[in-house]
C-alpha cells in the first residue's frame, strides 16, 4: 500500500513540526496558498491564481493540503453538507492541465457528533513529482460536483527544499473525464485509445499514475456500487490488473456519518481522500517509444454507469541516492484527525518507512520515543524493500506512552539510525516528529455492557493485552438481550477491541430491521467511561453506529505515585507496625490493608476510615501480627473512594525481628538458573536442604551453619532436569518446613 497520500500529516499541526535534523531553517519552507476557504454553493469550478516558486531550486517534498470545512446555508435550506460529493483539484498551467488530487465529502449533518458547524478535516497529497508544471503563474482550480452547498475548500502548498529521490525527466496527461462504462452503443473503450510518449532525455523508468472513481447506478449498481477491473498495459505487455474497488469504508475514520457511510464503493469512501493507482511500466531509455493502453473490463448495462478518469504518464531519472530511506507518516501516536480509529494509543508506535535510494532496504535501524525523554532504539530485519515502495512498522512497546498524564499533548518522534548496518546516504529526511494526545486511564475495576441487536452473533468485544493475549471476551447469543461482564486488570496498557461481521454495528438507521443495541464501559458507582477514539458512550443516541468496529487504547494505573500515598512499616516483636500519609484527598472513602506471605495472595488485615476531602497532610497507622511464620511480610494499601474506584498503595516488606521466630522462604518457584532459600534465624544453628523427586529419591544435599537474622542460601538450578521437586529445609531445632518446587 502506498501511504504518499495520506503522508505528512503530522508535519502540518499549526504548520510544520520538525526536529533539527529535518529542517536547518524555517526559510527552507515556501507556502503557497490557492484557494482560501472558498464556499461551495453548487456544482461549479472555483479558481484560483497562484504564483509558484521560479524553478531555481530542488524540493524534496511538495505536500498539497486540502481543508474541508463547513458553514452554515441559507434558512430553509433542504441539504447542507449532507452529501458524499466528487472534489477534483487541478493545476492550469498555460500548456497543460493535470488533475493534483481527488476526495470526496462526507455525510456531515452538523447534528451528527464528528461534525458539527466549525468542523474542519485535512487531507494531505504528495504532489513532488509534478515539480517540472508547480511552477511560476498558474491557475488551481477546485471543481466541486455537487448539487447543494454547506462545505468550504481551502487549499496550500508546502515546498520543502532538498534532494528528491528521483527527478522527473517529462510529465504527459494522457486519458480524463467522465467516461461512460457499460453502454454498448458508446464504450468506454472509444475514450480509451492506446498512446505513444517517446521518452525524455535522461529517461530510465516510467510509470503511470491512474486515478478512477465509479458513479451512477445502473440496472446492476455500476458503476458507483459494482467491483470491475482494468488492465494496464506497455508495449503489448501486460503490467497489471487493478480492481476498481474500496472494501473498507466501513473502517472510515471519520465515523459516524449521516448517510451511507459503510457501504464499499468503486474506488472510494465517503469523506475519504481518492488513492492514486500508480503502475510502474519499468526500464525506459530516452528516445525510446512507450506504447501504453488500458483496457476495462468487458461490460454490458443498461446505462447511468460511468468512471471519473484522470491519468498521467511520468518518466523519472535514476534514483539521486544509492541507500536512502525517508520517515514518510507516522500513525500512532498521532492526534491528526484522519488517524481517529489508531489513536491515542499506549503501546506500540506504528511508522511508514519509504525505500527512496537505489538499493534494496534489508533492514533499518529506529530511535523513537517522547520527546524529551530517553528514546528506545529498534531494528526491524528480515525485509526486501524495494526502491520506491513503503511500509508500515510496528515498533516495540513504548513504556513512556504508559506514564505520561492523562489528556495532556506530547510530542512523539522516529529518527533513521541506520539503513542495512550503515548510514542513511541522505539525512534530511531521516526523521519526523507528531503531536499526540496521552491514552485515557480507566479503573482497574469496571463493568463491559452490549445489548445485541437482532443479529446477535455478528457484534463481538475483547480486552487484549499488548501481546494479544485476550483476557475478557463476550460474544453474544442471544438477539435483544443485555450481557454485563466484569473486568478487574492489574497495572498495564490494554485494548479494547471490538468487531462487527457485518460493519454496521450495533444500530445503524439504513439497517433498522436489525433493532437497537449499545456497548458502553461503566464504573463501580455507575458511571459511564467514555472511548476517546469511538463514539459517545451509551446511552448517546449515535453510540451504536460505529461500522466495522473500533480499538479503544486504555491505561490502567491502580498503584498511586508515591507522593500521593505513601506506606512504610517496622516489623516489631509484638506486631508489626505500618504507617501511612497522604498529601491530600479528594472524595476518598475508606483504607483496606493487604497483607500477603507469598506477594501474590492477598487478604484484608484491617479497614481504615479516609478523612474525604482534605489538602492537609494526614498520617494513619495500624499494626498487624502475623500469625503464620514466614521469611517475609508483604503489606499494601488499596484506597477506595466514594465512586467505587480504588488505586494501591506501594508495597512494604518486612522482615521477622531476628529474635522473634524461625522462618523459610523459597523463591523464585517456578525456577531456572537457581533457588535462593531464605532462612530468619533467632540465633545461631545449622540447617539441612535437601531436594527429593516426585518418587522420593533424594537429588541433592547440603548443610548450612546459619547467622543470627536472615540468612540466603544458594541452589543451583541447572543440577535438576525440567520437572517437580520437593525441597525440605530441617534445622538442628526440629524445624521442618517442606516446598514444592518446579524446574522449567
């Protein structure tokens, strides 16, 4: 896939965002600015002059920026952009024209949560290899296909100085317009005559860029909900089979729509930018002859079926870098608009890395991180990137997205280390840096409700770590009918996923017979947690209406920073004593402490009434005696407040007083490389570790002369094969403790 079309997003927040090496000035930028929030009343072309640089320097970028945005028609107004309109935009040059880029608008009915009045969406094109025509005195025109108004167009250019990965040695339009498909008395075929192009001087390959996009309905839905292909061929040869087809819009990012947003259609999304096919016709030499032809397929209809076609031949130079790779997107973290459904995130960063040099790319080397903070580095091997093809990369967890204060605006950047084990040819495009929003913090309690629809099998959700392990799941059976599921997590980054077979969620107004469901998280005390990267949670009357499904990232942090809470403990003869403050508290209701011998099973020793709501600093304390022997005791504090939500404490461990008891400890179990065997002694003696197998058979021995206090003995592991064991620790006292024990 190639993502030049929906490239740089992340460059163009309030402007561009680049680090030092990216840019040595903010001069090496020119803007151009063509058309400026026009209004888009009605089916019309709306022009604009522009001046474009002279020529006299190399970009190594030209971005074209697209803003569509809304305003508010006259009363009584029918339809104000409530429509899924056909925007071309082209350069006029007085030689020539060429169509730049292609989208088409959303279902946007200000009544719909995603967009309102002021709502505003950036498209982003990367039009670089047009520079021989981006140049001088030259028209732009915005040509809007649509029969009511309510949209604004807005439209800039960004001329980034540099090296290209190629120079483009010609450029020539070759077939455009609205072309009839299926009408056996006027084929498509006749608009589509073979053409020769000799190539330019300084020629070595050729490609072709195609854009096609079906409208109008016939007897069979074509062209603008019928899947057809063409083929494209050079010099006789066949080169490809494209598949005029969008099969995904029910995975839009801009959800939900007030119209027919999840149907797939020929080419395009509803309020999705239109991808360019670029087919690559391979070696040229200059002066040669390039016969190029493309043929639909074969197609009889009964009319109103056509494909909008713009296309255009372009002859390149050979590649200006041997080993080249440029940072072209990064997907998340990112809070661009287009990139809804993958932010915010707290795990793993996704990149597109571009093979812009001469060689194949085998592996690249990444640092990434927050910036500020100390950035991770990754290398992803194994890979056959050829020159000019791109791909995303989905980078190792990124622990620093987990710590970062929730809803606050951080900045996140990929640098290219290196390229095959060595440098990159060309620094200035190595790396690239997005503005992003930190993932929401959810409780470590909470409740997952659905109401299936009529179709209750079709709508699925799971609660996943990072590595794709699914910790809870519900896949509903029965139609009509609420299913509520308790979540309790520990400390960590986890997604909720959820699906629909048939991507058109749980309620969607096209499909009414399929009944009303819902999907909302709520809190102990009923509240309802809200998706940042879905819908409104129920009971919000579009909740439902969510197309294929959506990934909701969440942070659960149950165990409070240690300057909001604060537990320390004295292990004494009599009891031990723990003691805690807090700097102050909002709405806290009531203290449990934990006390565990193992720090895995945990059981409530004692209850503690909060002080509610204070700024002041409060000290609690309380003591505990255990009454089991062990070698140490592990305390903590879960704080309750009056909602129902809780958040721990940090964990204690203490120790038996030396003249108190005699205790054992075995960790870690399973184990691997060794045993450490920990043994509080009230005074000196020795002691006897043995080690038996399931048959009794005795594997090991060892006597010990031990101190007064704690004492830490080592086993080696690797003596024992994988398996069960008993170990026995027997003091010279009569002391006699047993432990199973697993070698993995």
């Amino acid at each position: 896939m190639r993502y030049f079309e929906r490239a740089f997003v992340l460059i163009f927040v309030l402007g561009f965002i680049f680090s030092a090496k990216s840019l040595a000035s903010p001069g090496d930028t020119t803007w151009v600015q063509a058309q400026n929030d026009v209004q888009l009343d009605w089916y019309n072309d709306f022009d604009a002059s522009v001046t474009f640089p002279s020529g006299s320097l190399s970009y190594r970028k030209i971005i074209m920026i697209f803003t569509l945005g809304k305003y508010q028609c006259p009363a009584g107004t029918q339809y104000c952009g409530d429509w899924d309109y056909t925007v071309q935009n082209f350069l006029m040059t007085p030689t020539d024209t060429f169509e730049l880029s292609r989208l088409i608008t959303p279902y946007a009915n200000a009544s719909y949560p995603r967009t309102p009045w002021g709502w505003k969406q950036r498209y982003y094109f990367d039009v670089t290899d047009f520079y021989p025509v981006l140049k001088n005195a030259a028209t732009i025109r915005l040509s809007y296909h649509n029969y009511s108004g309510g949209f604004t167009g807005n439209i800039k250019f960004a001329f980034i100085e540099g090296t290209p990965p190629r120079n483009v040695t010609g450029i020539k339009r070759l077939w455009h317009g609205a072309l009839p498909f299926g009408n056996a008395a006027d084929p498509i075929e006749n608009y589509l005559p073979a053409t020769n192009v000799t190539a330019p001087a300084n020629t070595q390959q050729a490609e072709m860029n195609f854009t096609v996009t079906g409208h109008g309905s016939d007897n069979t839905g074509c062209s603008e909900f019928c899947s057809k292909y063409y083929q494209v061929y050079a010099n006789s040869s066949l080169k490809e089979t494209k598949t005029v087809w969008k099969d995904n819009c029910g995975s839009n990012n801009l959800y939900p729509q007030s119209g027919t947003w999840v149907y797939n259609r020929a080419g395009w999304c509803p309020g999705e930018l239109v991808t360019t096919n670029v087919h690559k016709l391979g070696a040229t030499t200059a002066g040669s002859n390039l016969n190029v032809d493309v043929n639909f397929q074969p197609y009889t209809g009964n009319g109103g079926a056509s494909y909008i076609v713009e296309s255009a031949l372009f002859f390149y130079g050979g590649y200006n870098q041997a080993l080249d790779a440029s940072v072209e997107n990064i997907i998340a973290p990112n809070d661009y608009e287009g990139y809804f459904r993958a932010n915010p995130i707290c795990g793993n960063p996704v990149v597109v890395i571009k093979n812009t040099g001469a060689t194949t790319i085998s592996s690249v080397s990444l640092q990434y991180g927050v910036v500020g903070q100390t950035l991770q580095t990754y290398t992803a091997s194994g890979m056959s990137l050829v020159s000019g093809k791109d791909t995303a990369i989905t980078l190792p967890d990124l622990s620093a997205l987990a710590t970062l204060k929730t809803g606050t605006v951080n900045r996140f950047v990929v640098i290219i280390d290196k390229l095959n084990g060595n440098a990159d040819g060309y620094a200035l495009n190595n790396n690239m840096e997005s503005s992003f929003v930190a993932a929401p913090e959810w409780p470590g309690e909470f409740a997952m409700i659905i109401k299936s629809n009529n179709y209750a099998s079709q709508t699925k959700w799971r609660i996943e770590n990072l590595g794709g392990t699914v910790l809870k799941q519900r896949s509903p059976t029965s139609a009509l009918t609420v299913y509520t599921d308790s979540v309790a997590l520990p400390d960590g980054c986890y997604r909720l996923v959820v699906t629909d077979a048939s991507c058109d969620g749980l309620y969607w107004w096209a499909n009414s017979s399929a009944g009303r469901g819902y999907l909302y998280a709520r809190k102990r005390d009923g509240g309802i947690i809200p998706f940042t990267n879905g819908l409104p949670a129920y009971p919000a009357t579009l909740a439902p209406d969510f197309g294929c499904g959506f990934t909701q990232y969440f942070r659960v942090s149950n165990t409070l920073a240690a300057d909001q809470l604060l537990l320390s403990g004295e292990a004494k003869d009599t009891a031990n004593l723990l003691v805690w403050e807090t700097n102050k508290e909002v709405n806290t209701d009531r203290f449990i402490v934990k006390y565990s011998i193992n720090d895995t099973t945990w059981s409530a020793i004692a209850e503690i009434k909060a002080n509610g709501n204070t700024t002041s600093r409060i000290s609690y304390s309380t003591k505990h005696k255990p009454s089991v022997h062990s070698a140490f005791h592990y305390y903590r504090l879960k704080l309750y407040y009056a909602d129902g939500s809780w958040k721990y404490s940090n964990k204690v461990t203490l120790s038996p007083v030396a003249n108190s008891e005699y205790a054992v400890d075995v960790r870690p179990n399973p184990f691997d490389e060794e045993i450490k065997v920990r043994i509080t002694s009230p005074h000196p003696q020795t002691a006897n570790i043995s080690v038996v197998d399931v048959q009794g058979r005795l594997l090991f021995r060892m006597n010990n002369n031990l101190n007064t206090g704690l004492n830490v003995i080592t086993v080696g592991g690797h003596r024992f094969a994988a398996g069960i064991y008993t170990i026995i620790i027997s003091s010279a006292e009569g002391q006699k403790v047993s432990r199973k024990i697993v070698k993995l």
